[in-house]
C-alpha cells in the first residue's frame, strides 16, 4: 500500500483543495513568482490580497508545486527568499502579466490532477493551467484563445508537443486515469484541507533540501581536506628537503675543483668523493661549459634556500586551513540547521564558496575606492605612463593589496622571501605589462626591500586575484600563488627616472 509521503495529490484531494482556494476568488495578483522547487522542480508562488472579508487583510501566498510525490496546490506559511526565484525571460513574463491581475475564477475537471485558475489582466484573460501528474509536472500560462504565452517546460512526448507559441491542448486520458476515475483514492486530509495538505508537504520539501545542503556542504569538505592534506604534504616534503641543497653544493664544488680535468664535449665526469671513500660519477651537458653547469646548480641550491622561509609561511596557513576543515568536518557529524549554518559561514571564511552579496550604501558623490591621485601611498609613473603604487610600511601594504589593488593589477615583491615593500601596477582592464613596465615596477620592488643594492635579485610577481592573505597572518604578509620570476640587475638611470616622477619617493 502506497504511503502519503510516496504520492502527490491525487484528483479527489485536488478537487477538496480548489473547493478551499475559492473562497479566494476576486483576489488581486500582489506578486507572481516563477520558483526554484524542491529537487530542482518548477514551481509557482501566487500572493493574494483577498477582497472583501476573505481573509481580512492579511495576504494569502498560493504554493503550486510540481514533481512527482510532491505535487500539489495549496496555500502555505512558508515563505521563500530571493534565491529560490526563478531568472530569465520566461520567469519574468510570468510575473507581469499576473502582476495587479484579479482572480477571477479556478476550475477543475472531476476525476483529473488539472485544473485552471483564470484571471483578469491589463492585457486580457489569462489561463494560469497546472497539470499535477507525471514526474514533472507542468505550469503554463495562456491566453483566453490558448496560445501558450509562457510555461515551466516544453512537452515533446510521443502523445504530444507542447511549446511557447501553441494551442494548449491536454494529453490524451491514460489507464491511469481512467481507473482513477472509477475508484478514486480516499482522501488524506483533514479540514481545513489547504492546512493539512501544507502540514503534510511542507516537511517533507524541507527534509529534502535539508539532506541536499548537507551532501552537497560534506562533498565540499571533503574534497577540500583532501587538497588541503596533499598541499601540507607537497610543502613538507620541500622543507625535508634540506639535504639536497647541500648536496647539489657539494656537487658543483666537485665540478669546479676538477673541472680543468674535464674534455670538452664530456657527458659525464668521474671523481673522488667528499667522504675520501671510492668515486662519483656527475653526469655533465656535453653543449654547455662546465663552469656554467656548476653556478646552475649553485643558483639552484640558493633558490631552494630562499624560497624556505615562503614555505614555511605557506606551510603555516595551510596547516591552520586544514585544522579548520578538520574541525567544520566535525560538525556535520551532528548536521542540524544550526550546524549547517555554521558550516557554510565558515567556508565562506576561508573562501571555500562565495559570500552573499550585500547592498551598500554610498554617500552622493563619494567613490568607494579613493581615486589615484588621493591615496596615500608611493607613486611613481612607468616609462608606458602606468601608475605604479608602492607601500611605506606593513600597514599600507595591506592596504594597497588588499583593498587598494584590483584583480587584475600586477602584483610584486622581492623574491626569497626577503622583507620588502608591496608594489602594484595599476592596469586598464584587458591590458597587460609590457616587458618595460615589469622592469620598472621590479625596479622599485628591489629599491624599496632589504635587497637595494645588490647587483643582481629576482622579484616575483603575480596578478593581485592571486594573492590571498589567510586569517592569522601579520599586517603585510601575504600568500601569492602563480607567481613568476623576473631577475633585476642594477640600473641607475631607470632607478633615476623612476624616482623623478614622484615628488615623495625619498620619505
């Protein structure tokens, strides 16, 4: 025997709900609203003013929903916010034409899941028809001459087509039905029906979505420890990585100290070990000199001994995410709504899903982000006529960063992670840097660091949407990822000119 959750309303129930719903005829239209249903379903919101002593004055919100075991039509006390409602043309159609519309009447055919409410608009007659049965149901929209205005889906079956622009026409009576009409089934609600039949579904839809927001936050969790847990174990295995710098030291000692032994052309070089115990072979590029093959593995050594100090950094925050997809996986091992909530806010923290977007209020006038000649930052002019901004302290590197910078600006900073000043180049949208404007800008990078003075230092760089600062990171520690390299050799007449278009490069 079939349970009441397992079906949707059948032709008697619907024929008792519409008997209710009458006494709602003469309503106005205050809203029509095309919904998201339950399970991916379309659904429609009706709000009535009842006129008259209806319903006193208190609004009356009409829920049609289709789907299978969840369709019916009744009035509810829930209350859907914004991003249940449908978008596009046909949502929107919907909505103005029913729209300050006046109910006139509902009609329902005996022995039938179908019935029409018919309304009085500014543009003429209009047939809002519901069709309960099948697995998805169907709304659609007419005019009093049956063309199909809008409507929640096409039909394409091999009984009938049904798209926008066509003559209504019901399919054709099923077995189904016409057993129903015979013996129809016993009706499950209680009067007043409108209420029992909410009582009923309702729960039922949010049990649903319930376990859908659960399964679709647990497969984010998940997938993200996952990364988080091969991102920590990447970084550790670079920091144990220790002894590979030493060694590729040792080994360009080895090739310098016997490089005079070395044939030209040789593809590989044998000689004794540090440890005095037997010999080493150091396999060697036939095309490149020797010497130069040394300092490669010198500058290799060195640049895993610089970037130690950004991986520890990194390693730290990324630790602190882990723990905290840790702790989020715990509560939804008790996933009440409460929890449920929480989940989501704490993955919008770490950036996980998006934040809602929130209005906000502008002063007349005012511009949300200060204009470039009002900020107080470092200001110089590229040799292209880019602006370039460079932070005076921690603070104002956050600042110009975080806030300041757009997503597509570039981003720099002297590279190994030395202590220095952010640097930003403030780009039109859809351009890029020339090779110039990156040489300028890493100029100032080296400038403005701990590195000025040097002959020679690489400086890293990245658009500013790929810089992230994790919570717990000091004023000025960033986390950049898809960075490149750019090496910078000392050059006192682009420094100069650089320097020229500032007035207050010098403080």
């Amino acid at each position: 025997m079939q349970t009441p959750a397992a079906r949707g309303l059948t032709a008697v129930e619907l024929g008792l709900a519409i008997e209710e719903l009458r006494v709602y005829c003469s309503a106005t239209v205050l809203d029509a609203v095309a919904l998201h249903g339950t399970g991916g379903h379309d659904d429609v919101m009706l709000v009535l003013q009842p006129s008259g002593d209806a319903a006193g004055s208190r609004k009356v919100f009409v829920h049609i929903a289709l789907g299978g075991p969840r369709a019916r039509i009744t009035t509810t006390a829930r209350r859907f916010g914004r991003d249940a409602r449908a978008r596009g043309p046909g949502a929107d159609l919907f909505q103005r034409e029913l729209q300050d519309a006046t109910l006139e009447a509902i009609e329902v055919i005996d022995g039938e899941r179908r019935c029409t409410f018919v309304f009085a608009t500014k543009n003429g007659p209009r047939r809002l028809i519901v069709e309960l049965f099948g697995a998805r149901g169907l709304w659609l929209l007419c005019s009093d001459s049956g063309e199909a205005l809008t409507m929640s889906r096409a039909v394409e079956t091999a009984v009938r087509t049904l798209r926008r622009g066509d003559t209504y026409t019901p399919p054709p009576p099923t077995p189904e039905v016409e057993q129903t009409a015979k013996a129809p089934a016993p009706n499950r609600f209680a009067k007043p029906v409108l209420d029992s039949i909410d009582a009923h579904f309702t729960p039922l839809d949010l049990d649903k979505e319930h376990a859908h927001i659960e399964g679709t936050l647990r497969l984010l969790v998940e997938r993200n420890r996952k990364k988080s847990e091969h991102k920590v174990q990447g970084m550790q295995r670079q920091l144990d990585n220790v002894d590979r710098v030493q060694q590729l030291r040792s080994t360009a000692d080895l090739i310098l100290a016997y490089a005079h032994s070395v044939p030209r052309g040789a593809k590989s070089m044998e000689v004794p070990s540090l440890d005095g115990e037997g010999t080493v072979t150091i396999p060697l590029d036939p095309s490149k000199p020797v010497a130069i093959q040394a300092n490669k593995l010198y500058d290799k050594a060195r640049k895993q001994e610089e970037g130690r100090e950004m991986t520890e950094k990194r390693l730290a925050v990324a630790r602190t995410e882990q723990a905290e997809l840790q702790s989020i996986a715990q509560l939804l091992e008790k996933p009440t709504d409460a929890n449920l909530e929480t989940v989501r806010t704490r993955l919008q923290a770490l950036g996980l899903i998006p934040k809602p977007k929130t209005a906000t209020k502008q002063k007349p006038g005012k511009s949300r982000k200060k204009t470039d000649e009002a900020v107080p930052f470092r200001r110089f002019a590229s040799a292209e006529g880019y602006p370039i901004f460079v932070g005076r302290n921690n603070n104002q590197n956050d600042e110009l960063t975080m806030r300041y910078a757009n997503g597509n600006d570039l981003w720099l900073h002297v590279g190994g992670g030395r202590p220095g000043s952010h640097v930003v180049v403030r780009l039109p949208k859809q351009k890029t840097a020339s090779l110039e404007t990156l040489l300028d800008a890493a100029t100032l990078a080296v400038y403005y660091s701990k590195s000025r003075g040097e002959p020679r230092i690489e400086v890293i760089y990245t658009f500013r949407k790929n810089i992230k600062k994790p919570k717990g990171l000091p004023a000025g520690a960033v986390v950049p990822v898809q960075t490149k390299t750019v090496t910078v050799l000392a050059d006192e007449r682009r420094l100069s000119r650089l320097l020229a278009t500032s007035a207050s490069s010098q403080d």
